[in-house]
C-alpha cells in the first residue's frame, strides 16, 4: 500500500527530530557561551563539488525544527545537477539557530546528494539500453526512506522499501529449505500459495539452469546473482520476456554497462546507498 504524503512527511519530522537530538543532547553548550540570543545572521549553503542535489527540503525541515522563524530560501530543486561554487539555499534569521542546525541540516543534505549523484552515474551509464537502475535495502538503518528518496532523485527506482513489499526467494532461504528436501522451483510454487495476493515472486539464481526452473515454476522476477554476461545473454534469451530479469551482486561504474547491454530489465545496485560519497557541501556564515 502506498503510504501518503502526509505520513512520510511524518516519518521524515521524526528522522530529524531524532539527528537534532542526537546531535544537540542536552545543549550547544558552545553558541550558548558565546553567541548573544539577539545577534542575526545570513548564510549560504554552498556546492564544492559537481553532483545531484538530493534533501533541499530536509535540510529546511531541520532549520524549521530549530527555530521556526528562520527564513530558509531554497535555490535549487533536489534532482537537478548542481555545480561546484553553486549557492543552493540560504537561510536567515537568529545567529545561534542557524549555527546549532547546521551540522545536521549538511549531514543530511551530503548524504543523500552523494547517493543521487551517485546514481545518476550508474543511470547515465545505461541510458539508450532497457535496463533500470534500482538499490537494494542496503541502508543505514533508520535512514532507508530518505537514502530511497535521493536514488529516486539520481535518476533511479527503488527496489523493495522493506520486506513486506514482495517475496524474494534467495540462496539462504533455499539452504534453509533443503532440510525439508524443498527445491527451488517447489520454493516458488510454495511462495505463491502461501504470500499474500498480488505480491511478485522474485527468485535469486546463480546459473542458466536454475533461471531455467525459476521460470517453470512462475517467478515474476528472476535475479541473477553475480553471473557472467555471457550467461545473464543465455538467460535473456531462454525468457524471452516471460519474466523480468535482475542482474545483481558485482555491478561497478566499469562493468554496468556491458551488463545492461545483455537485455536485463533490471541492474540493482547495494553501492548506491552502503559506499556513494558525500557530496561536499558547506554553510557559509556571516553576519546581517
């Protein structure tokens, strides 16, 4: 089910809420010291490095929960591209508030417009091919919702937000059937009888041979697990369609394309949320 605007915005005032607490505990005992409560103050939040911009309006929600009445005026919109010395917000108002936000409102900002830009990368890479980029739910835990978001805003889709959103079959839960002497295609067919209705039934493979029963048994996604192109061709070409093929597990800047040009549907990618760089961004400071 999809979830409303309102309630992932609800989601992401408690991410917030809960990296100001983590971040300011009992106090800035620092601007507390030294910054007079009535001195103001402008700044400006600043690219230093060529990306995607991804967490505009998180950043704002983090000044907004500080201090409501500071005036915070976006530049750009998350999914542009963005340019080294470009000045992408700027933010007004009570020196103090915007000096105890700005560690959190960065963080979040740079993480998650390294994922986007990061993304973008892998997408540019494939474009003109019919292959989607998607991550896995390879994230920070408590951070999945915004670290999906800026994959979305690089250019990319998301794969499953949690393990409700569909079944997938991998070499752990068919270790664990063998006991039982259940196969892979018997795990499929028993997926279908037993998960919820409508779900797709996704099956991790590691060779042309098991992607050849996953389709017997009805798999809706078939995902093939660190294989060669030369087999992920062999596996197009024996499903011709039937099914949608994940090309997972090594995928590199170098190697994506060549992937994607074996005719895989999709190319899911742990890299762009669990290793994507930060995207350098600073606040700079100064006075009214």
């Amino acid at each position: 089910m999809v979830e409303s605007m309102k309630t992932v915005w609800q989601q992401v005032e408690r991410i917030v809420k809960d990296a100001l607490s983590e971040d300011i505990a009992s106090g800035d005992v620092t601007t507390e010291a030294l910054i007079p409560s009535d001195l103001r103050g402008k700044a400006s939040i600043l690219v230093k490095r060529d990306g995607v911009l991804a967490g505009i309006d998180v950043a704002r929600e983090v000044f907004r929960q500080i201090d409501r009445s500071l005036r915070f005026k976006a530049l750009a919109k998350d999914g542009t591209k963005v340019r080294k010395g470009q000045v992408v917000a700027t933010v007004e108002g009570k020196a103090a508030s915007i000096l105890k936000a700005e560690r959190t409102a960065l963080n979040f900002l740079q993480h998650m417009s390294g994922i986007a830009t990061e993304t973008a990368r892998y997408v540019e890479a494939v474009s003109g091919t019919r292959a989607v980029v998607t991550d896995t739910r390879k994230t920070i835990p408590g951070l999945r919702l915004l670290e999906k978001y800026a994959v979305r805003a690089g250019g990319g889709k998301n794969h499953r937000l949690n393990l409700a959103d569909g079944v997938l079959i991998k070499d752990n839960h068919l270790v664990a059937l063998r006991a039982d002497e259940v196969g892979l295609g018997e795990a499929v067919k028993k997926a279908r009888q037993r998960a919820p209705k409508g779900l797709k039934i996704e099956v991790e493979v590691e060779s042309v041979p098991q992607a050849r029963e996953a389709l017997a048994a009805g798999a809706d996604i078939i995902m093939l697990d660190n294989m060669k192109p030369e087999d992920m061709r062999k596996a197009v070409k024996l499903v011709k369609g039937k099914a949608l093929l994940e090309a997972s597990g090594g995928i590199t800047p170098d190697n994506v394309r060549s992937v994607a040009e074996t005719g895989v549907d999709l190319i899911s990618i742990g890299a762009l949320t669990h290793s994507a760089r930060a995207l350098d961004i600073s606040l700079e400071f100064g006075i009214e």
